[in-house]
C-alpha cells in the first residue's frame, strides 16, 4: 500500500512538469468514423423500427457507400479498425479472405460494406478486431446477481433512458447515408452524446452519498473505450500509417479525446471526405 501510495503521488507530480515538454512528438494518423450499424441489431438502448430500418444493399444507399468508400481512399489507409472483439479476429480473417477472393457477397453490417469494401480496394491483408465490452466493478456485479436490486436498478435505468430518449426510444429513418455520417460526425454532436452519459444513471445511489451510478458507467462506457483504445495501440503500427477507425458514433465522444490528446497518435476528421462523398 505504501508503495502504491508513493507511485500515485510521484505521478501526480510529473503531471505538473507536463507543461515543460516543449517539443511535438509524431504521431500515427486516425481517422475516426462514427457510424449507425447498418444492419440494425438493435443492441444499444435507442431501438430502430422495422418501419425505420434502410436497407444498405438498395438505392440509392448503396451508391452512397460506394461514394464514401471512394472518397476514403483518398486518405489512404495502411490499417482498419472495426467494432468487433479480437475474439473474433480469425473469423474476420476468413471472411475478408473470402471477400477478396471474390467467393463472399457483402452482408449489410458497416464491417462489410465499409471495411471489406476499402481494405480490398486498398489490397490490405487484414482488418483489425478491436473492440471491448469493459469490465464492471465487483459491487456492479453483486446488483447484477441480486435480482431486487437489479430490478430496482433497472427500472431507475429505464425511467431514465425514456426521460432523455422518449417513451419508447425509437431512432429515427436515415434518409441519406452520407448525410447522416456527416451530422453524426460533427464535434457538437460528438461532444453532445458524452453528457448523457454524465446524468442518470450516473447519478444513482443505492444509499444516499455512494457511487453506484459513477461505478456502473465507468464500467459501461468509460472503461469500455479505454480498453477499445488500448486494443489499437496493440496494433503494430509506425508514424507513417494511416489507421481507419470505423465504430459507432457514440464511442466517439470518449475515444477522440483520447486519440487527440495523445502523443501517439494525431486525429483526423473524416468530414472533409464525406463532403467529397457528395459529389461522387
């Protein structure tokens, strides 16, 4: 404990001499494009409706990808990042093999349409796996298998989300892919998706003055990109690649304050090329 104690505080001293690095260090360029997942697994807490759903294989949809994918590839990407676990990495492998090979027809999901689409373009060997569900804290995980508190958990949870998101919370139709990418992209709406993560159910307490809520979302979401973040700095890279990430827009407001804060890597917008997507 000693020990522990002395390191907190040495570091918190060296942050204070943080200001006197003068020189820029180089860094590994990032693109990251938000995304909605095209194939609807309805698996965040905003559900789209049958009704609501688009299909990414049909027009003009499909011509709005092929646009985005040729507009991208002006960035020209060494390395692609997906939102799927490394557990999967083999399968990702074989499917992309399949891909290139042309013995695989594209499915609706972004993985698909987007980074199949430009890793084959670009004659890439893989598509990196990075993604992470985070890890809960074990008073976290004693609610979960306490079936009171968890349903008393719930149901302040789901009081919440329909407070922020309307009762049921539905998404709404995308009428144009490109679009839609360029206003989920915007730093306003980024910056704006990371303070609902800062109100309920962040404020619950199971007694009053705990941090039941604070532990919860660390779990959810603030580790969850953390570890996210991590993975990609796993991947071998050097200052001269260009990393694509492709994810959900919402990780975004998390993971671009650490790419643009970090030393190692430089963040790079992705509007510029959905604009030229437009007139592709």
């Amino acid at each position: 404990m000693k020990t522990l104690t002395l390191l907190l505080f040495s570091f918190s001293f060296t942050l204070g001499l943080s200001g006197q690095i003068t020189d820029t260090l180089p860094g590994t360029k990032i693109m990251t494009l938000g995304v909605f997942h095209f194939a609807y697994h309805n698996l965040d807490v905003v559900k789209t409706e049958k009704k609501n759903q688009i299909s990414v294989l049909d027009e003009p949809y499909r011509s709005e990808i092929i646009a985005i994918s040729k507009a991208i590839e002006e960035y020209n990407p060494t390395i692609i990042a997906i939102e799927v676990t490394p557990d999967r990495q083999h399968q990702i492998d074989s499917l992309f093999l399949l891909y290139k090979s042309d013995k695989l027809i594209l499915g609706k999901n972004e993985t698909d349409q987007l980074a199949f689409r430009l890793g084959k373009d670009l004659n890439l060997n893989k598509i990196h796996c990075v993604n992470d569900f985070g890890k809960h804290y074990d008073n976290i995980l004693s609610i979960f298998n306490d079936s009171i508190r968890s349903l008393r958990f719930e149901d302040y949870f789901l009081k919440s989300r329909d407070a922020i998101y309307g009762k049921p919370p539905t998404g709404k139709k995308v009428t144009g892919i490109i679009n839609e990418l360029y206003e989920i992209n915007k730093p306003d709406a980024i910056r704006e998706s990371l303070a609902i993560y800062l109100l309920n159910p962040f404020k619950y307490e199971e007694e009053p003055g705990d941090f039941t809520g604070v532990d919860f979302e660390t779990g959810r979401w603030f580790n969850r990109n953390l570890r996210i973040f991590r993975n990609i700095q796993r991947i071998p890279h050097t200052d001269d690649d260009r990393i694509l990430l492709i994810i959900g827009a919402g990780h975004l407001n998390l993971l671009n304050i650490f790419f643009d804060v970090s030393n190692e890597f430089e963040l790079v917008s992705p509007l510029p090329y959905l604009e030229k997507a437009r007139n592709l």
